[in-house]
C-alpha cells in the first residue's frame, strides 16, 4: 500500500476517477496519476491564502512605500544655499531645491535644511552653513570662494 502525504484519500478518488483509472488500475498508475496532481488539496490552499504573511507587506515594501511619500511630497519650502567650509579647501556654496527627501541612516523624511544639517561632516574644521535663497538676496554661490550667508537658518560642524 502507499502512502501519500498531503493528500486525502477522497483527493486521490477524485484524481483517479478524472484520470480514468479505475480502483483495479495497478498502483504504479495511482502514484503517477497522485504526482502529477500538486500536493495541496483545497482546504490547504484556503489556509494558505489566509496566512499572515500573505497579505501583510513587508518591512522593506513598507520603508519603499514611506520613502515614495516622502519624496513626493510638496516642496517644504523654497530653494537653500549650502555653504560648507573644509580643512585646506576655500569655502564652497551650492542651491538646492526646499523639497522633502528620505534619510535611510534615520529612516525619517526631511526637509532639504534637515537632511543638510543631519548628514553633514562632524570632524574638526567642518562648517556647514544653510539659508533660504530668499532670505539671502544677490548671494552667488557660484563664486570660487562662497561668501558667509547673510541669514543662516542652521549650521552645524566645529568650525561654525
């Protein structure tokens, strides 16, 4: 006699009758008309569907979900200035656009003047200064020296 796993009995009186074997059929032709059958009757398949994991997402679908938020969310406000000053290097400026963008360190969405702030370089020497673009009229951040922000809305290094 075999025995088969996974599979009721009425399960393999309904795979063989479907099959055209009859209960007189040898029993090499139930165990090939069994496996080629999947091992899954329907009760399992109802359980199967129902299980947690099955309609939860997960944690990484969720941090992407979170992170596509974050990014299109309206902008947090208008364009900034970065000014940082390094060890042996003249200061240097950049614009940047006030949006909102997702810091994977914190797993937090930050306005653009965040993000600066919190990945900015800590080690002696390092300023990194930020201002909105309209606080700061006639500023060039192009200049091959960045010139000191006339309004800082926050900084942070050693040398500040």
């Amino acid at each position: 006699m075999h025995k088969f796993t996974g599979i009721g009995l009425a399960s393999i009186g309904v795979i063989l009758t479907l099959s055209g074997c009859s209960a007189s059929s040898s029993p090499t032709k139930h165990a090939s008309a069994a496996q080629a059958t999947t091992s899954v009757s329907p009760s399992t398949q109802a359980t199967a569907s129902k299980s947690p994991s099955a309609t939860k997402p997960s944690a990484s679908s969720r941090a992407e979900s979170a992170e596509d938020v974050c990014d299109n969310r309206p902008d947090a406000s208008g364009d900034i200035y970065v000014r940082m000053i390094t060890p042996g290097v003249s200061p240097q400026a950049q614009e940047l656009g006030g949006e909102w963008r997702w810091d994977s360190a914190t797993n937090k969405c930050l306005t653009s003047v965040q993000l600066m702030i919190a990945t900015a370089p800590q080690s002696a020497g390092n300023c990194t200064q930020v201002g909105y673009v309209a606080d700061n009229p006639g500023y060039d951040a192009n200049a091959d020296t960045a010139a000191p922000l006339k309004n800082v809305v926050a900084q942070t290094g050693p040398a500040c």
